[in-house]
C-alpha cells in the first residue's frame, strides 16, 4: 500500500479525533457556579479527560467521581478517577456507581451535580436493579454484544435492568439542578441513548425491552425475564417532575469529526462528501454498499468526480459466528477490500475513535488496491478470515492495523475512502 496514501488516511482519522478533545469545547458549556456545593459524576471513554477538563476551567470548589475505562485515565486534582471494565461490566463499575449514586443523594437545591457522559458509560456504569445480579448483567451484555443488536437495542434493554441508567442518575441528585455534557457515539446523537441516558427521560418501555429479546432469540435468565415483567422497573419517562431541573448539552459528535477532516481532505485537493455521520447496520452489508459508491466514482464520477474522500461515521453491528478476533471496523474493511476485490485506485481506513476497536488493542485498519493480493502471497484466504470473524489476525500480519492507544475522546467510528 502506498504510504503517502496511507499517511493520509490517517492524518483524516487522527484530526477527527483532535476535532472532539473535550479541552476544545467543554469550557464554554460550563454554568455559573453555584451557592451550593458542585459534585462532578460522570462514565465513559471520555470520562477522565471530560473531569481535567471541568477542573482547568472552573473557577470555584469542587469535587467529584466519574469513571472510565481501564487504561483511559488521567490524573486529577479534585475529582477522583477510577477504571472500570468495557463493554462488559465488573464490579469496580458496579462500585463506583453506588459511590455516585449516595454523592448525588445528599444534594440539596442549591447544589449542582454536573454530569459527564461520553460513549462506554453504559458499561461502565452499571448498577444491576434490585433482585438482579452483576453476574445477569454480565451474562446478557456478552449476548447483546454477539446478537447484532443496535446500540439503541441494546441500551433499551439496558436501561430497564438498571438502578442508574434510563434517567435514574437525575432523579437520584432531585432538587439540584443537573447539568450533562454529552460527547456523542451514537447514530442520531439520540441523548436517551448515549451511555443509556442516565439523566434524560427515556422515551421507552419494558415491552420495547423485552422485543429486543425475541427479536434477537436471547436467552436470558429467569431473573431479568421475571424483572422485565416489573412494572417497577420501568423508567423514569418525559415530564417526571423530578427531570424539570435538568439541562443537557451536547459537546462534540460524529458530525463535528466528519467536518473536520472533511476540510482537511478539501486543502488537499480532493472533492469531500460526508455519505453520513449515523450509518448503522451490519459491517458486510455497510461495506458492500461503499464498495458500490466508490466503484460509481470511479466508472462514473458520480456522486463525486476523482479525486475524492467519501467520509462517513455511525456504528454498525456485527453478528458473531466465528470465534476469531477483531471489531467492526476490521470486519468492515475486510468486507470491503473483498467487495472491491483489488479495484485500482480505492483505500480505505476504518477506526474507532476511542482508539479501540471492539476490544482489540487497535483503532481499526487501513486498506488499498493491494490488499488482496499481498494477503493472498502470504496465504491468507480472505473469505475465509471473513467468515469467521477473524479480521484483526488478517490485517496484523499484513501490518495495516492502525495503533493510536486510547484517545480519551469518542464519538463512534470514523471511515474515509480515497479514490484516486
């Protein structure tokens, strides 16, 4: 693969990712402080760099608990920061949100519990609701993660077996007034869906949850069947009088990452379109229908003339049949190098913008004219690695796997296709 393309490809994704620094923004999103005392909470990939960021601008006391992954952490001077598991939960997480939970529940009303949420908090920020267990929880997310279902699916589900999610958070810090600042990772920016919405009215039902089973033939226990029957479970919905006194904001997204690496991609001279910052669906098919747009390009110049970038983001599923390693970008770009099947002039990268793909140690991969064939002179059968869902093992012995280390940002996947 050519380095210069490949050089460029990742200069697309490393300034998405610097689009989306909570340094940049967060600042601005920040209220008066209040007569009251400020605690700082908060869950995600970009948990800790969201509280340093929160610390070097307020200018008043505070103090606080958020939590993050492990290996996403930073040191802070007055908000503690503890690692938990990702994506699926352990007891660390479990912990640390009874710990945030009985902070807001001293509040009073002149008190203002500031709320950091980013891509992850739904894992990491689990508290199993009465009568269920870590080890339910643990045991359902591992099979929603395989099934194929949507983050919108799968946060459903999550929301309603929760102490803390689906609005809880909010209405455990009633009276104070909550302000929740939101780093995007989902199709849509849907609040009542980033990290399960712990602070916002959750628009859906026990019913809806218990679909998501079926549709997917999850088998889960007795004890989540038997609370998703409960009305008591169900979530705090709109115009709950104790969400009056909450405030949201959104800080960065997918959009503002596309748009950044968009110009990027103009000052070098290629004709720039954004297909989509919300595309979700299954890595192959998503892969297969890219292939198609690029392919169009270049027999057509439609929708784009040559040279172009075709950038996109959102966050598609894949349903786990193999036993193989590797996230949904690799399976992307897997699918899609075979979709193009070596068509001159098309590379791709694909990565997450946490900096980890699935649970590799990788952001994603990179892809050009010549995949194929290098794979196929080492021996390596694409279809093959394909089929079972082994794309990490496949592009790491073609060393096209793109190493960033945890970026302490995230707003879901970033992918750019360069035909030339």
């Amino acid at each position: 693969m050519c380095l210069k393309i490949k050089g460029f490809l990742r200069q697309l994704f490393d300034t998405s990712v610097a689009a989306s620094n909570p340094s940049l923004m967060l600042a601005s999103y920040l209220p008066v402080p209040p007569t009251g005392k400020t605690i700082v909470v908060g869950a995600g990939k970009a948990a800790a760099s969201m509280a340093r960021a929160v610390e070097d601008a307020w200018q008043a006391p505070l103090s606080g608990l958020v939590v993050t992954r492990y290996g996403h952490s930073l040191d802070c001077r007055h908000i503690e920061v503890v690692e938990a598991a990702h994506p699926v939960p352990d007891a660390t997480g479990r912990d640390a949100a009874q710990r945030i939970l009985a902070l807001l529940e001293e509040l009073g009303p002149d008190d203002l519990a500031l709320c950091l949420v980013s891509g992850g908090s739904s894992a990491l920020l689990s508290l199993p609701a009465k009568g269920l267990s870590l080890e339910d929880k643990q045991r359902l997310n591992s099979k929603l993660l395989k099934s194929g279902a949507s983050i919108a699916e799968m946060n459903c589900v999550r929301k309603h077996l929760s102490s803390i999610k689906g609005g809880r958070l909010a209405t455990t810090a009633f009276p104070a007034k909550v302000l929740t600042l939101v780093i995007s990772d989902v199709p849509g920016d849907d609040l009542a869906v980033i990290g399960s919405g712990p602070t916002v009215a959750d628009p859906t039902t026990l019913a809806d949850a218990r679909a998501v089973l079926k549709k997917y033939d999850i088998d889960a226990a007795p004890a989540v069947l038997k609370a998703l029957e409960n009305p008591l479970f169900e979530t705090p919905k709109p115009g709950d009088k104790r969400l009056r006194g909450t405030d949201v904001h959104l800080i960065a997204t997918p959009q503002i990452a596309l748009e950044a690496a968009a110009e990027v991609a103009r000052k070098a001279g290629f004709n720039t379109l954004i297909l989509g910052d919300s595309i979700e669906g299954e890595a192959c098919q998503v892969a297969k229908v890219m292939a198609s747009i690029a392919i169009q390009v270049i027999r057509y110049g439609q929708p784009a003339e040559r040279p172009c970038v075709l950038l996109s983001g959102g966050e598609t599923t894949v349903t786990v049949r193999g036993n193989g390693r590797g996230g949904r970008n690799a399976e992307f770009l897997l699918a899609l190098a075979v979709a193009l099947d070596g068509e001159p002039g098309i590379s791709a990268i694909a990565c997450d913008t946490d900096g980890i793909d699935g649970s590799e140690d990788n952001a994603g991969c990179v892809i050009g004219p010549d995949t194929l064939s290098r794979a196929l002179a080492r021996g390596l059968d694409p279809e093959k690695f394909l089929a079972r869902n082994d794309a990490y093992t496949f592009f790491s012995a073609l060393d096209d796997l793109v190493m960033s280390g945890p970026t302490l940002t995230n707003v879901n996947d970033f992918r750019a296709i360069v035909v030339k």
